[in-house]
C-alpha cells in the first residue's frame, strides 16, 4: 500500500483523474474518457453521478454514462451549459481534471429482472442512462423486452447514434424522433410522447426509466400513465444546483429530498409528480 | 379478407363506436396503397379525403426554395392523416410523402361531409372524435415548440 | 455538586490549563455575544436582555446575576460550523495538478454558557454534517474535541418557545457539564456531570455535595423558566400542516412583510447551508472553499435557465417548510429547537410561531386566482 492509499482524503477533496480519451458527440455535448490518478473512487452504479472539478474554474455534477463494473476508464457525458461544463468540454487529452463520488441513487438495474422494460430518454438525457441501456442490452433475461425511445432536437443532435443503432441490432426495440428535420431524414418527427404511443408490451407491470429535460419527463410520465404503467413504476432523474454532493450544503433540496442523496433517481410516485409539475416561483 | 367495417372500426379515430356509425363510414370508404416517395398530399392542392392509416408512414412536409423539404411531423400508422377536408377552403397545407409503403383506408371528404350533415347524431360523434386528435396533436406541437433540447430559452 | 462563582472562575481556569480555548458570553456592543473569556470578570455580571419580534435590548441591574439573560444573536455554531473553510488547494505544475486538502488547525474549544436549545441545536447540527454517509471532517473534529458547559435558563425571553421544541429549559442532550444559577444572598450554582471528562474536570475544582434544599431550588428555577414562556409552537403536527398547505395565501401574506434579507438563517443555531466556491489566484493556485449561504439568497437554488426560487414568497415558504416540515424527512427531527433567535432578529419581526399558527387555523386554505367580480350594466 503506498502513502496516497492510506490516507482517505475527505469527502471534500477530488481524486485527480487525467483525460485519456474524449469525444465530440454533438455541438455541445463531449463524452470524457477519464483514468485515476489518485487512488480511484468507489464502485458506482447506473445512474449515479459524480462531482467534476475543472481545476481552476469550479465543480458540477455530471452522471456517469459508462456502464457499471465495465472494465477501462470511466465515461461523462458533460452539455456545454455554464462556465464549468464549458472547461470540462474543452478539456484536452492529459488534462487533469477532480472527481468525487459516486454519488446518488441508481436506476435500480438489479430490478429489472424479468420485467418489461420502457427507456424514454430526450436531449442529453440519454448520458445518465447509457451505462443503464449497454447494461440491458448485453444482459439478456427471459420474460424481459426493453423498448427505448429517444427524442432530439434535429437528426445531428442525437447522442451516441451508432450506439443507439446497434441495440437495436441487439433486440432492443428502438425508435428514435426529432423536432424538425429535412426530408433526408427518415426517422420519426414529433414529440417522444408520439412515439411512446405504442409499445411492444403491456405497460401494467413494465418499469420505465426516463431522463430529460424536466417538462419532457412530466409529459413523458403522463403517457406512461395512460399506457398503463404504474406511476411508482416510474423512475425519472430530476437534479437542482448540486453544491457539495455529500448532503450537507443544502442547495439540492427539492421538497423532502435532498436529491444528492435521495436522487437524482426517484419514483415519479407518490411525490416527484407534483415536484416537478409545480414550480416554486 | 378484412371487411371495411373492421379495418375502419381498427382505427383509433373509430374505435369503440357503434356499428351503425361505422356503417355510414364504410360508404364513404376504399382501400389504397402508395409507394415510398409518393406525394399523398399536395400542398395548395383541394382537400377531400381523410386517411386512415393502416401500416407505413407519412411524412408531412414543407417546400422551400433550396434545399430538402423540411418535415413538420411523422403519422404512422393507426393514426388519422389530413384534415383540411373538413373546414372551408378545403386546400392541403402541407405535402404528405409516403416515407414507407403505406396502406390505408381513404374516406372521400365530401361524402363525409354530407353525412354528418345529415345525420347530426353522426356528425357530433365524428366530430368528438376529430377534436380528441386534433387536441392531441396541438399539444404535442405546442411541446415541441418548447424547444426543449435547445439553448433557445435558456440566459 | 454545588460551586460558588468561585467555583466558576475555578472552572474556567482549569479548562484553559487543559488548553482549552474558552468561549463564552461577554457583553460587546451592546449585546451578549460570544467571545474568548479569560476569568468569571469577562461574563455579564448582571446583565439582562429583553427580546421582543424585531427588537433586542440589553440592560444592566445592580443584581450579580451571571447568566440572567436568554441567549445573544450568536451561538456556538461558528465553532463547529466556521462561516468560511478551506476544503482543498490544488496547483498548476506543468501538465499536472497537485491537490492538498484544507488542514483544520483550530485549537479545541470550552463552549462556557452554551444554552439547553443551544446544546440541541449541536445535536441537530450533527445530524447533518456528523450523521451524513460521509461526514464533515472540520465539524466531527471540532464537536468532539469541544467540552461544552451549559447554563440552564433561569430568564427565558419572550421570544423562547423552547419547551413546544423538548430543548430547554432544562439541559439535556450532549453535555459535559450543566450548571443552574442559584441566585439571591446565597448565590451558587448546582453542578451536573454530563460526560466522564465533565466530571473529570468538576473533581478537580472545589464544590459540596448538593443538598434537598439546591436540588428543591433549582427546580423552581426551572418550573419559573417553563412558566415565562409563553410563545408555544406545535411540533408534531407542524410537518404535515406545512405538505398540505403550500399554496396557503399565508404566504403571499409574509411575503409583504419579508425583506429576503437572511437575518434568521444568520443567527438560527441549525441553519447549514453552505455554498461551495472556487477561487484562483494569478500564481496556478485555485483554493476550494465553503462559506455559509443562506436559502434567502437569490443565487442559491441557481440552475442553467436561472433560479428556481425567484419570488420572496417562495424563499420564505423554503426557509419555514425546511425548518419545521421538509427537514423531519431529511434527518428524521426537526431543524428548530426554540431559541427565537429568528423571531428577534428579524428586522420586520416574522415570528415563525405566529406564522405556523395562521396557516393551521385556516389549514387547507388555498390562494386562487378569483376573477374579480363584473358588474352587469
């Protein structure tokens, strides 16, 4: 055991982690391939994020979009939104960069045993869930269909299309839509709602996964509903301003959750329904 | 061989009325099928039939100038293309391009029309069913108006 | 065990031989707030307060009375929970960063005087930063190392409404040492031992055994302290009448009176929020640090697109609901333990017991948009 592995820094202190690998996946969104430097953080599971520190600039939650236990480096998925996410968009190969975590609740994979399985993912949304999908595709279970649905802006703002693509290779049935596009695409144009409209199973006893946007999970809930999914069935990943991620800044609050710790992922019933349908003003 | 009356009563437009209902819909009604790349629907064109889509799907689209034609929305199947038909000045506003082989039942507007005029218990009960689509379709547009994954509205 | 102020002054000077840096109450600025104490002459030697919404006045008697007094806009909360520390630095080198956490050197601290509800509030406080999945180091290390003397409450204020909140005025909770100040000819002060090291520290300074007679005294210190309050607040039903009432026109109503200005997250002895800041410097040093934040602050519920929590209204439902309603769910206890510090504070004079208490006789009360009425011609 070396030095650095004996002392534990606290729960404040990033672990360095270099860029090894990054990507371009759309005009504002850039994947990191990220290795430890320091000792690596724990174990995380699909759906957790952890705190990115772009030394010298700040530090923000992003989720981790590769797949739990995979070998290799870990995966963010970061949108150029602010002035921390922008650094860490620009972050080079070799570049340092901290991390703390994992932190939050997860997607619940061990659940999803032997059940129906619906992924409704628009925007960026589809980072936090990826780890979660590659997961569902590699790992086949009996009495077990998983449908995704994925909504974008336009054709070339879709995350992780060639990925997207081959899950469908793999069984999972896929359908992907767009706000607006020319007549050279032909995918599906519309909100993802029109695209839940049906699904390839029951939606009594399915479980659903979305992420997105706040009003496009709402509206996405809703037509799950309707399709007959049960409403605690329902997990969406809701996030506010994320300070501390330990649970002790206060920021992260949304009603009786401190969504570092009691989420991101929560049961669209019995409260997140009306958390994120009323707002505070 | 499916009957008319079940593969318009199959359609969530009709689904759930009563026989007699769609009876007056089946006089109204034929069978057709379009090749990938045809133009259903044609912008400025008059409007006079209702298409109820049985499998493939439907681009609706915009001309302009240069470039490809931008596509407003896709229908698919089970659902219910062009609307014009049914208001004053009976005109398509958008072209509609078969993106996939398409089959579907067509229902001759006018006939429709005479129909429901006719006959008013006939007439509200299509006309519930119209709105409940067109309601349905207006929101989801007004979503995607939202530009959700955009910057648009964000500082 | 009974000790005479003697006693007291013994008290402090072991705990300063111990190397213990005694804060205590002291008079400054026309206040009783918290500084280092040298000897029993630094604490406010007849001194007494009078508290009302939105007013604190301090008045001197000709009594030798040295605890006669509520409690002071500060508490021991800056002690366990500094308003500003240094989480980490990190340095450019070249291609590399190297990070070294923020080192907590501050010298163990003697909370002389700390109240019952004040006791409390440190036991809430830990719920928060000691009982989290990961603990705040700088707050385990100094609420460990404090040794903490609590002074029963013989002169409540009037803003006090610890008995509705179990803190007070008797001591309970963590303690190393509780004194009760027995005034009059015979002034004295009845001694408990609360920890192994309280009754360490007690066993080498002079002190008697107590007798009926103090045991008989002090108890009517407290039954004259629970008699004086007289604001009240109901505690267990407080978290559900607040869930059901969020859109009570309650709201609207403080929101004309509340300036948003954070005067009662500043002095509330729970309050913990904190914001997490970096700032770089022109050498390639960037330096982590934690502030306290208050949830008044327009920038603290901040996202992409702007804040959540714009309106007054909304940041003063946050401030209420959190302490008595949302932080039950959070930690499993309420945030407030009664110190009416906010209610005293407060320059408009809010008083969150009068609040609660006009939102459950309406409960269920909800603010509508009502068109206003047209008259026909």
């Amino acid at each position: 055991m070396t030095e650095a592995a004996l002392t534990k820094p606290g729960p404040f202190v990033p672990s360095r982690y270099r860029v090894v690998d990054r990507k371009t996946e759309t005009f504002d969104i850039t994947t990191l391939w990220l290795e430890p430097v320091d000792p690596p953080i724990d174990a995380f599971k699909a759906g957790q994020f952890n705190m990115l520190t772009a030394f010298g600039v700040g530090e923000i939650a992003i989720s981790i979009s590769s797949a739990p236990g995979a070998p290799g480096a870990i995966e963010h998925t970061v949108r150029d939104v602010g002035a921390v996410s922008h650094a860490l968009s620009q972050s080079a190969v070799g570049d340092i960069v901290g991390v703390r975590g994992p932190f939050g609740t997860d997607w619940g994979l061990e659940s999803l045993d032997g059940v129906d399985v619906v992924v409704v993912v628009g925007g960026v949304g589809l980072a936090p869930l990826r780890g979660a999908m590659r997961y569902l595709a590699e790992h086949k279970s009996p009495k077990r269909a998983v449908a995704l649905r994925v909504g974008a802006r336009l054709p070339d703002q879709i995350v992780f299309p060639d990925e997207i693509a081959r899950w469908g290779e793999m069984g999972i049935d896929v359908a992907v839509t767009v706000d607006v596009a020319d007549a050279g695409w032909t995918g599906n144009v519309g909100v993802v709602t029109q695209i839940l409209a049906e699904l390839p199973f029951d939606g009594a006893g399915a479980i659903a996964l979305v992420c997105g946007p706040e009003i496009m999970m709402r509206f996405s809930a809703r037509s799950l509903v309707d399709l007959g999914v049960a409403p605690e069935n329902i997990r969406v990943s809701l996030e506010r301003n994320m300070q501390c991620g330990i649970a002790m800044c206060g920021h992260c609050q949304l009603g009786p959750y401190l969504l570092c710790r009691d989420g991101p992922v929560v049961p669209y019933a019995p409260l997140a329904a009306e958390l994120i349908t009323e707002s505070e003003r | 061989m499916e009957e008319m009356s079940d593969l318009i009563a199959k359609n969530s437009l009709f689904a759930g009325l009563p026989d007699s209902t769609i009876e007056l819909a089946v006089g109204c009604a034929q069978n057709v099928a379009f090749e990938p790349g045809a133009r259903i629907l044609v912008e400025g064109e008059p409007a006079d039939t209702l298409y109820l889509l049985r499998r493939g799907r439907v681009a609706l689209q915009v001309q302009r100038p240069s470039g490809k034609p931008l596509v407003i929305e896709t229908i698919g199947p089970n659902s219910v293309l062009g609307w014009s038909w049914l208001v004053p000045p009976y005109r398509w506003q958008f072209d509609g391009v078969a993106i996939d082989p398409v089959g579907a039942v067509a229902i001759d507007g006018t006939c429709l029309r005479a129909k429901a005029d006719a006959d008013p218990v006939f007439g509200y009960a299509l006309l519930k069913r119209i709105s409940g689509v067109l309601l349905s379709r207006l929101q989801s547009t007004r979503v995607r108006l939202l530009d959700l994954y955009g910057h648009s509205l964000d500082d | 065990m009974v000790i005479d102020p003697d006693g007291v002054d013994s008290l402090i000077a072991s705990l300063r031989a111990q190397g213990y840096r005694v804060v205590g109450p002291v008079v400054a600025n026309g206040a009783i707030v918290h500084r280092e104490i040298q000897s029993v002459e630094d604490l406010p030697n007849g001194w007494h307060d009078a508290q009302r919404p939105g007013s604190y006045r301090t008045s001197h008697g000709d009594d030798h009375e040295l605890f006669g007094w509520a409690v002071g806009p500060e508490s021991f909360k800056q002690s366990v929970f500094p308003s500003r520390a240094v989480l980490w630095r990190a340095r450019r080198d070249g291609g590399e960063v190297a990070v070294e956490a923020g080192v907590d050197d501050a010298p163990r601290e003697a909370f002389f005087g700390a109240r019952p509800c004040e006791v409390a509030a440190l036991d809430v406080l830990g719920g928060v930063l000691a009982g989290a999945a990961r603990p705040d180091p700088v707050f385990t290390r100094r609420r460990d190392a404090a040794f903490v003397v609590t002074v029963e409450c013989g002169a409540p204020a009037a803003t006090c409404f610890c008995t509705s909140m179990g803190s007070g005025p008797a001591a309970g909770g963590n303690f190393d040492l509780a004194l009760t100040e027995l005034a009059g000819p015979d002034h004295r002060f009845l001694v408990r031992v609360g920890s192994e090291r309280g009754g360490a520290v007690l066993a080498g300074i002079a002190s008697r055994p107590a007798t009926a007679d103090d045991a008989k005294a002090r108890d009517a210190v407290i039954g004259r302290a629970e008699s004086a309050i007289t604001r009240t607040l109901d505690a267990a039903a407080a978290p559900g009448l607040l869930a059901r009432n969020l859109e009570h026109p309650r709201w609207d109503d403080v929101a004309t009176r509340c300036l948003a200005c954070g005067n009662c997250t500043l002095v509330c002895p729970t309050c913990f929020c904190a914001a997490v800041e970096e700032t770089t410097d022109l050498t390639g040093t960037a330096e982590q640090t934690r502030r306290w934040d208050s949830c008044f602050d327009l920038a603290h519920s901040y996202m992409h697109g702007g804040s959540v929590r714009v309106s007054t209204r909304s940041r003063y439902r946050q401030w209420m609901t959190h302490k008595l309603s949302t932080w039950v769910d959070q930690f499993g206890n309420s945030g407030c333990i009664g110190c009416g510090r906010c209610i005293t504070w407060c320059p408009v004079g809010i008083d969150i017991t009068e609040e609660l208490a006009a939102i459950a006789a309406s409960d269920g009360a909800v603010k509508k948009d009502e068109p206003a009425a047209v008259r026909d011609r």
